[in-house]
C-alpha cells in the first residue's frame, strides 16, 4: 500500500492485496437467486393458461376416396395447466404430431356446396387429442374451429408406356423397328380429375450411345405426385442391326394416258437404291416396289419432263433414294 507521502506501506497480516469483497453482499445476492428460485418454482405449481401451436397429421382417408385442397398443419391449442407443464411443452424442440383418424370422424355435410365439401368441429376432436398427447394440462379450445375437407374418387385405369430414349448407333448400324416394353402398359391410380387427363405414361429420359447390337434393359417410369403407377420399372428392348444397301434396276409405268396418244419415256426405268437391315435384304428384291407416272396430273404445256412416284416400298426400308427423279418423254398420236 502507498502512503500520502508517496512511500509503500507493509499490508496488513490477514488481508489479501487489491478489492476487498463485501462477504456481506455476496450472501445476500445468494439468497436472493435462492428466493428467486423458489418463487420460481412456486409459480410453476400453479395453473396457467398459454396458446400453442401443435403440429398435426392426417391419416386413413375414406376407402376410394382421395383428399383434394389442403388442411392446416398446426392447430391453436389454447391449454391450461400446471406451469411446469405448459413450460415442458413449449420448450419443446420438436413434437410428434397429434393424428386425425379421418376413418373415424363423424363427418357433416356442407349441403351449401356444390361438390358436396364435408367438415368436423375440432372441438370434438379434444378429447383423442388429449389421449394422444397424454399430458397433465387439459384442452380448453382448438382454432380454428372447423376443419373442412373435399374428397375425389380414386379410379384405375390401363395406359401404354411410352419410352423416352435416345439410341444412336455407330456407323452401319441402326434402330430396327419399334422399341418394346414388357409390360407394353400399366395400371394408374388416383383423382378421377387427374386420372381422365392421362392417355400414357413416359419412362425416365435416357441417352445410348455406340449402340452395334440389340440390347434390353430395365428403365425407370417417370413418376408422378398426381397418381401411382402399378410398375416402377419396365423392361425395354432395343433391337438394332447392321444394314447394308440394296440397289435394283425398276420399270416406269405410265398411267391414266388418253386413249389417243402414246408416250415414249426416255429412259424406262429407274435405279432405286435402299438402306435395310441385312435380315431383309433378300427379301428386298421380292417385294412389289413400283415406279409409276400419273400423266392426268402432268401440264405438257408447262413441263417438258414427267415426274416419277416410287410406291409400295417396304417398311422396312431405312431409306430410299432413285435416279432419276424426271422423265424425259414424247407424245405420238396413234393412227386410226
């Protein structure tokens, strides 16, 4: 300690350097906390009146009944009980969900609707609230007061599935005829309203590529929050293979000439040149592919060529080309 002439004074035996704490204060501000904790604890005792939100679930729709709209996901629960109860509940980080078992409520009708809308009073819905929850406080009221619902009929019906893919092959390669699915269509479920729109449903999009043979794999069915579907997955198969080119030598026939001229075509046949699988390619040269010229449809006075129609082409042909496209041509008058 320093004296006022400014020398350093010896400390007292018993008494520690720096601030000097009021034990005195130090007892009384603990039992002030201590009363203060008993106040506290006191108040809880007591019954209390608080409002609350409380999540709520709704489960076990009519049979063949959908619900439509939307209800509320919390209710207002103004609740009255022992303090430390109500504290516990509002504490709470999270709550299980009280349910509303729509197969047992005694619904009432809104005849002043048209599509016949149904609703319960929650306040006949406290006392199951109350069993779920199993607490010590009791349920004064619910808000809001009503709960309203729509329900859809739930209908099933049979669609084609369509596949959503993309196969690029790798060169003299090609998809050969149509991609099949086993199953080729499934069962939707839901809302009338949703299930009279759906004519197919789409598997999941998917891309192939260097594709050299034919190949089946299992797709996804691109789903829905509107309905369900009776099959997650159907088998596709593609079927791919090499295709070679055919070329054949075809006569050009002329059609609907007047009984009075004859014409002469310049050349008389065409070269028709096709891309098919090789599988087909014999049976290419047996088909009925014909070259034809319909004169009725040709102005002489306009065209000094004819052109020329390729019919009944396989199917099966990828692609068809043929040379020449025009005909050159004289009319000769026949002699009675």
């Amino acid at each position: 300690m320093i004296d006022e002439g400014g020398k350093k004074r010896p400390t007292e035996p018993g008494k520690l350097p720096g601030k000097i704490i009021d034990r005195d204060f130090l007892v009384f501000v603990f039992f002030l906390l201590l009363s203060f904790c008993f106040w506290y604890l006191n108040g809880l005792s007591k019954e209390l009146s608080v409002r609350i939100k409380y999540p709520v679930r709704y489960i076990n729709p009519p049979k063949n009944r959908v619900l439509q709209g939307s209800l509320p996901p919390k209710l207002d629960f103004n609740i009255k009980g022992p303090g430390y109860s109500l504290i516990k509940l509002r504490l709470s980080g999270s709550r299980a969900p009280v349910l509303v078992d729509m197969s047992k409520l005694n619904f009432l009708i809104n005849t002043e609707s048209r599509t016949y809308n149904y609703y319960v009073l929650t306040s006949t819905l406290r006392d199951d609230f109350h069993q779920q929850l199993r607490a010590d406080f009791e349920i004064l009221r619910i808000q809001p007061d009503t709960l309203s619902f729509r329900f859809d009929l739930i209908e099933s019906k049979k669609v084609p599935v369509i596949v959503d893919v993309e196969v690029l092959t790798d060169a003299e390669f090609f998809v050969k005829g149509k991609i099949e699915t086993l199953p080729d269509s499934v069962i939707i479920t839901g809302p009338r309203p949703v299930i009279d729109t759906v004519k197919v449903v789409y598997t999941k999009r998917r891309s192939f590529s260097g594709i050299r043979q034919s190949f089946s794999k299992n797709i996804q069915i691109a789903g829905s929050k509107d309905f369900s579907v009776s099959e997650k997955k159907v088998r596709m198969t593609v079927p791919v293979e090499q295709y070679t080119e055919a070329r054949m030598e075809i006569p050009v026939k002329i059609i609907n000439v007047p009984d009075s001229v004859e014409i002469r075509l310049f050349p008389n046949v065409i070269s028709v040149h096709l891309l098919v699988a090789v599988s087909d390619y014999k049976g290419v040269y047996e088909s009925n592919i014909t070259a034809l010229i319909d004169y009725a449809s040709v102005d002489p006075a306009k065209s000094d060529k004819l052109p020329v129609m390729v019919t009944n082409i396989p199917a099966y042909a990828n692609t068809v080309r043929y040379t020449p496209q025009e005909l050159d041509y004289i009319v000769e008058r026949k002699q009675k």
